[in-house]
C-alpha cells in the first residue's frame, strides 16, 4: 500500500533549492518524517533511515553506506548537488540511493549537529544557573545575617538613646553590638597574642589567622558590602560585584563563574603582572612549605603611581595558599606591619609603604568542570599621603575594584574564551601574542609616567614653567628589555628617550566620553609633523624629521581592528594615518603611518572605570619583538563632590596644589543642572633622540604636549555641558544672543532670496527659529566670505555630517570637505550667489572630519544678508545626506 503525500506545497518546498538550511531544512524534516525517511537514525550514529523510493519500497541503509556518507560529511557538510552525484558515482554500495534521498538524508544529519550544539549549549547554560543559583542563595544568606546584626544595632542604638545613663555607664555592649569579626577588623591588635613570627611557626598563625579573616569577608559579614550598579548576575554576566560600606582602607569583592579549572585559576591569579596593569614587579623573595600541604610566601610588590603628581606604592606581604575540607583553593594574602609581626620587607626609595589588609581568592571547584570564585581586595593605599584634591583615586572603592579586583575576573574569562578554541585571531595571531601587545602598551605608558631612577630615568631642567615635566632615559635598552629589538629605535652613534608629561583636572568631562573623542577625532589635538618624526624613527635614518617641521598635511585615519576583550572593554587596534606628505634632503616618507593603539574604558556606565588611550608607531611589518615607545592619554574619575565650588570646566592640576594659588574662575551657569564631576588627565608622550638632538627634541616635545593640553581643554570645553544619549556632540542649540541672531538672518535671508521658508515654526521668537533651525533634518552650514572660508556655524545635522563639533567647526575649511566636482560647481556658482543671492548646486560626494565620504541630493548656497543688508557670511544646506 502506497501513502498519500500530503501539502504539496510542502513537499516543493523541501526539494526546492541546494543549499537551503532554515525553512527548507525543516520542510524536508517533515516530509522525512512523514515518508520514513531517517525513522531508523537511532540504530547509528550515521543516522541510518529508511530512504523513500518510488516504488514505494522500503529499504534501511546498511552501515557501509552510513560511513561513506559520514566520511563525505565530515569534509563537506553541504554537498552540491554534482558531488551528490560524484559521490553516487564513486560508492556503488550508494547506487540503490537516489540523489534526492541524500540531499535529505544531509539536511538531516545537520539538523541533528545543531541540535546536539544546541543541547550542548543548553546543559553548559543550566551548569551555570544551577551554580549562580547556589551563589545567590549563599549571598542572600549573608545579607540576611547583615539585616539581623543591623536591626540589632538600631535597637540597641535606640536604647541607649532613650537612656543616657546607660551608654555612659555600661560599655560592656561593645563586644555585642559588633561582631567579635568585625571588632577585630577594626582593632586586630587587640586579640592577638604574642608570638614570635620570625619563624615558620609564627608565619603559619599569621597565615591561618589570614585565611579565618579573609572567609569571613568572602562569605560572612565582617565588611558591609553594598553591589555596585549595573552589576546584575546572570549565565553570561561577570559575576556579583560589591564595593565596601565604612570600614578602615578601601575593599571590593567579586563573585562569578569561570570554565576553568580551581589550579588554572590559582596559577592565573598569581601571576599578578599579567591582569593588573598598575603592578610593576612581584618578587617572591621565601617560600616557606606547610604541614597541611600549602605555602607560605613572602612577596614585596611594587606599583605603579596613575598619574604624575603621586607617588607609587609598594607592598611587603605574606601569601598562603592552602586547600580547604570540601576541596576548595584558598590564596590569601595581608601586608606585614609591627602589629602582626615576622620579618621586615625591603625599603625602596621614592615609594610609598602601602598596606594589604586580610584579602584573597577563594576558588570552588564546580561540578561538571569550571570553577566559582569568590575575590576580596582590601588595602589601605595610605591616601592621606597624597595631595587633598588626589585623595579620590585612593580612598574609592569602586576604583580598586575597576583596577583590580574586575580585573581578575575579566582576565581569568578571557583566558578561558580564548582556551575554548572560539576566539578567532585578529592579523593572523594568536590571542596570547595580541594580548603581550596590550601589556606592553599599557606597561610603556606607566614607565613614561612614572619614570623611575632605576631604570634610567633623569629629569630634565625646566624652561621656567611647571606644567610640563621632560624626563630622559640615555640606557633605554634596559627598559625596551632584551626580548625587544631595539636596533631600529635607537642609532649606532647613540641616542635615548626622552618623554614629556603633564596632568591636568577636568571638571563635568566624562572619562569614557573624552577618550572616545580623542581616539575617533585624531586631526583635532595631534600634528602631523610629530608623527612623521616618530614613525621616521623606526626607518633606517632615524632622525629625518628633527623636530616639528611646516608643510604637514592631518589626512584621514583608518582603524583596523586587531583583537578586543570578552566585554569589549578594551580593545587593541592598529591606526592607519593617511596623506602626509612630509620631505627632508628631498627624501619623500610615506604617506601612510601606521600606530599600534590600545583603547580601555570607554563604557560610560562602568563606575570608577580608568579611560585610557594609548598608542605607539610601528611599521610595516609589524614583528611580534618590534619596538614600542607608548604615549597617550589616561583620565582616571574622581568621586563628585556636592560641595565643591564652580570652578572653570579644566584646570591645571599643578596651580590647585599650592595653598592660596589664584586661579581665574568663572561662573557657570549650566552647573545647577549638571553632576559636578571630576576627573585627573594624565598626557605622557615618548620620543626618540640622537644625543646631539636631545635639547631640540626636548624643546619640540615641551611645545608640542602644551598644544594637546590646549587642545585637549578645548575639547573638554566643547563635550562637558551635555552627556545625553552618551553622544560627543551636544544636542542642545548653543544659547548665546550671536546664535539667536544668526538663526534670524538665515531664515530671513533664505525667505527673502529663494520665496520659501526655511523654517516652519509657529512662534516668530527668536528661540524658536534657534531652535527649529538646529533640530533641521538637512544640514545647515555657514562659512566665512574670505579668500580660505572657513566654518562659523552648522546646525546638528551639519555637526553629524562633518563629524565635528562646534568648536572645532572652526577648524575645517570649505575646501577641504568639498571634492573635485563640487569645487568646480561651486566656483561657477559663485558669481550667481553674489549677483542673485542664491543658487542650487548639483548633488555630489563631499567628505567629512574623519574622511568618510558623504553623498548628498542637493545643496543651496545663499547669501546672508545682516540686519542692514550687507553680506555677514555664506550659508549652505546639504539635502538628504548620508554617509556612504
């Protein structure tokens, strides 16, 4: 007996097309299922069936022919139809099969590879809710332990409140109201007994002493942890991130899920150089064995100053490792002071002794593979050292937990992505070569800024002026490293380094969004003449451009993405900088330059996160041991102050510093309504030098970091009033009475020439015609009626078509943005627009800041007539534009 076939419509739609895969696949899923076909797949892997003939005949596939299908599937798992034919041909035990039947027995073999991939998935994603589960639940756990102890707190405060006597007379309620934990946090000298922690036997009291401190702020209660906004758990999130409430130092703790084993993650976290960029070396100087099978070690730690008005810190401190009852990893780790006792650690000058209060890692194997961290950082990072208005960068919790404790987290997942086989490689290279690139990058930059004695540094005297400090390195290979070839930086007739560095306070500037315009609007703060002079460094005659030379042309930059984190936090890219044109003993260099950029931070969302840009110029060949001289920008946030006064948006960080400076203040009237923010910049650029070229270099270096401050002030100026929909440009029309009437005379003058209005507004007020014209979808744009006409004014869509914002509008001329065509047009335009008023230009391609070329339908030029009729300037209109 035959079957019927039903929905024909169904079964063309499963034989029609080669290669289809949704729809069609689970067409011909159907119509297997209906005629038999793959209803025997459980008897083999293969997935055996029954093909469907048309006689009507049954027939299963033997095992020979599922291997031969399974061998021609695992080298194509999409066969076109010839190889099906090809593959019919060359496999007689496949003759009785006919094409049709394994163009559907392959559509059913890849729907059960997804599936499986799928299930796969599904049991990785129910792994790790069953575990976020269990963490949430010990979480909500501590929290209600916290609720009781505070509840208890309220109602004893409330007593002693109601009865005076009773807090003045009774102190026996201390040990009560806090916990014997979190007493002795508070004061741990007061328990501990006498020993001698000169010997392992004192070291390991310390040590276990550590550990029962640092569980019981992993998973107790002896510090208020309060969760940081944005921080939400989930299969795919970070984990839990919490920051301390009032306790002495500064903490952060972190919870989350890595597919990593508990000994990776040990061996990861240790190695402290590789995740936590503000660590300059970890030497462990003892290792001293347990009896339980752990180690203690002895460590002295250095660390890297953020910017160049602080010190760096340095760290003297025990670490134990040792394993737990249920199976867990424990690394825990506290400074060593006079108070807990045991050697005293090495003194380096120019550093500031800092203090690692109880921390650790606590690291729990989960089932079915991977690992459940718990992360605690508690310092105390000395902050009364450091000048008041710096304070912030040491007494934020959510800083240290951005720098360090994050850090850790994100680190050890990265390695676990990249372990997983499904990171793709970026510029044919491996994610752990891409990843020694960022390190060097950002390790560059920190020595640049700290410029430490001991690797060569030397200060430099100054020109009379404070803001800008110049430092030279003359043994540079020592810090470049051996690794490194340093034969192209640096000539036989010697030379050295020389960085030049300063800092600055911004006010209401958002990191993230400064440093997303600095990397995106390079031709606003960087001369073209410097670049050439650092990228000749690295050609075999160094020293071509000795300085800042005329003639230099900023072209467009084109990014090319090389690798970025598993949150894309921070990504490395290589930058191509196009059209300079620069000549020395009529010796051309190229036009193209190329940097090696690392850009983190530019998350606004992400409390207490650095923004940094940093880059270096390599060349052509771009060799895993190239070279790298860092500079760049690092903007670090300051906690907001309600209380500070309204002050100038930047100010020289150096002036705030000395006790009665009068720095010019002026009013803002925008900061009733803004969030009074801070943050530190921190600018640091590195050149190459010949000796007999270092004051040269030096001068040129001197200038050039002040023409970025000012540019980068400039800038700041510009972004700081507006921070909405996290755009560079502000959305608001500028309010000045200039503005008001210039909106006036080009409405007026577009009326009075073209018979048309310009803008359709119901009120005739000035504010309204402000407003209308800025908020026009078509781009609006004066210039300057001189021989060079340059920008005055755009509205927003003109600021999105150029790119740019209002002040540096000012910097772009007519011509640049025009091209061939729409030069030509308008030059046999222009008498028109002067005789009539006005003229339209045919539509074309202009370019914008960034050399992205931009297509418009078409453009209408007209003279602006001022309140006397004479001409004030030349407005444009650009007509449906778009980017192309």
């Amino acid at each position: 007996m035959t079957r019927r076939r039903p929905w024909p419509w169904l079964l063309a739609s499963a034989e029609a097309g080669e290669e289809g895969e949704g729809s069609t696949g689970m067409a011909a899923a159907m119509v297997a299922a209906v005629h038999g076909v793959g209803r025997q797949d459980r008897s083999s892997p293969g997935g055996g069936g029954a093909p469907q003939v048309d006689t009507g005949k049954y027939v299963r596939y033997t095992p020979e022919q599922v291997e031969a299908l399974e061998r021609v599937y695992g080298e194509c798992p999409k066969p076109s139809s010839l190889r099906r034919q090809q593959l019919i041909r060359e496999c007689p035990i496949l003759s009785n099969i006919e094409p049709k039947q394994i163009k559907v027995w392959f559509q059913n073999r890849r729907c059960r590879e997804k599936q499986r991939k799928e299930a796969s998935r599904l049991q990785t994603v129910n792994r790790k809710l069953t575990a976020m589960n269990k963490l949430l639940m010990e979480e909500n756990d501590r929290l209600q332990k916290q609720v009781s102890r505070l509840v208890y707190e309220n109602g004893y405060m409330r007593q002693q409140l109601h009865n005076p006597s009773v807090a003045t007379t009774d102190t026996s309620c201390e040990s009560v109201v806090t916990s014997g934990q979190h007493h002795q946090q508070q004061n741990p000298a007061a328990t501990r007994p006498q020993r001698d922690a000169n010997n392992p036997a004192g070291l390991l009291a310390i040590a276990e002493e550590t550990l029962a401190e640092f569980l019981s702020k992993a998973t107790g209660t002896a510090v208020d942890w309060v969760q940081m906004v944005g921080m939400k758990p989930g299969p795919d999130s970070i984990g839990i991130i919490a920051v301390s409430h009032n306790c002495s130092g500064v903490a952060a703790r972190a919870c989350g899920l890595v597919s990593l084993e508990p000994t990776k993650v040990a061996e990861i976290l240790k190695d402290r150089p590789s995740w936590y960029r503000d660590c300059r070396c970890v030497d462990v100087l003892h290792v001293i064995p347990t009896g339980n099978g752990g180690t203690i070690e002895l460590i002295y730690m250095q660390t890297y100053a953020p910017t160049t008005l602080a010190a760096p810190r340095d760290f003297w401190i025990l670490r134990y490792t040792s394993g737990l009852e249920d199976g867990s990893l424990v690394i825990c780790e506290r400074s060593l002071t006079q108070s807990t006792g045991g050697p005293s650690g090495p003194n380096t000058p120019n550093f500031v002794r800092a203090e690692v209060l109880p921390s650790g890692y606590l690291i729990r194997p989960c089932e079915g593979g991977g690992s459940m961290i718990h992360i605690v950082d508690h310092v105390d990072l000395d902050a009364w050292s450091v000048p008041e208005v710096l304070r912030p960068l040491y007494e934020s919790p959510k800083i240290l937990a951005q720098k360090m404790t994050i850090a850790a987290l994100r680190h050890i997942r990265q390695i676990a992505h990249e372990s997983s086989g499904e990171m793709p490689y970026g510029g044919g290279r491996q994610p752990a070569v891409l990843r020694t690139f960022s390190q060097r990058l950002s390790r560059g930059f920190n020595d640049a800024v700290n410029g430490f004695p001991d690797d060569g540094w030397s200060l430099m005297s100054s020109d009379g002026a404070e803001d800008v400090t110049i430092a030279f390195n003359s043994s540079p290979n020592k810090l470049v490293g051996s690794h490194v070839n340093s034969s192209q930086l640096f000539s036989a007739i010697g030379g050295g380094i020389l960085c030049a560095k300063a800092s600055m306070l911004l006010q209401n500037v958002p990191p993230a969004l400064l440093v997303r315009f600095l990397r995106e609007h390079r031709s606003e703060w960087a001369d073209p003449g410097v670049d050439a002079y650092s990228a000749a460094a690295l050609r075999a005659s160094p020293y071509a451009v000795p300085g800042l030379r005329a003639g230099g042309f900023m072209g467009s930059q084109v990014i090319l993405p090389l690798a970025h984190t598993l949150e894309h936090e921070e990504f490395l890219e290589v930058i191509r900088l196009e059209g300079h044109s620069l000549c020395h003993d009529e010796v051309v260099l190229s036009r193209d330059m190329y940097l090696l950029q690392l850009c983190s931070g530019v998350d606004e969302n992400a409390a207490g996160a650095c923004a940094q840009l940093v880059f270096a110029p390599i060349d052509e060949s771009f060799a895993d041991d190239a070279p790298l001289l860092p500079s760049g920008f690092r903007v670090i946030p300051l906690d907001g102050k309600t209380d500070a006064p309204s002050a100038t948006r930047t100010l020289d960080l150096a002036s705030t510093l000395e006790v009665g400076s009068g720095g010019t203040t002026r009013a803002s009237s925008d900061t009733s309504s803004t969030c009074n923010t801070r943050s530190v910049l921190t600018i640091a650029f590195q050149f190459s030098y010949e000796n007999h070229l270092r004051e040269s270099v030096a001068a040129m270096a001197r200038q050039y970091v002040r023409t970025v401050v000012a540019s980068v002030q400039r800038v700041a100026m510009a972004i700081a009033p507006s921070r909405l929909g996290g755009q560079i440009e502000t959305k608001n029309p500028p309010g000045s009475p200039e503005a008001h009437t210039l909106a006036r005379w080009i409405g007026r003058s577009y009326r009075f020439h073209t018979g048309a209005d310009l803008l359709r507004t119901d009120s005739q007020s000035t504010d309204s015609s402000l407003k209308a014209m800025w908020q026009h979808s078509d781009s609006i744009m004066c210039c300057s009626l001189k021989a060079a006409p340059v920008f005055t004014f755009a509205n927003q869509a003109g600021l999105d078509m150029l790119e740019t914002t209002l002040i540096a509008l000012q910097d772009i001329s007519l011509e640049k943005i025009l091209d061939d065509d729409g030069r030509k047009a308008l030059c046999t335009e222009f008498p028109k627009i002067m005789q009539q008023g006005f003229a339209y230009l045919p539509g074309g391609v202009c370019v914008s800041s960034m050399g992205r070329p931009v297509s418009y339908e078409q453009a209408v030029a007209w003279k602006v007539l001022s309140d006397d009729d004479t001409p004030h300037c030349l407005a444009f209109m650009f007509v449906n534009w778009s980017f192309v």
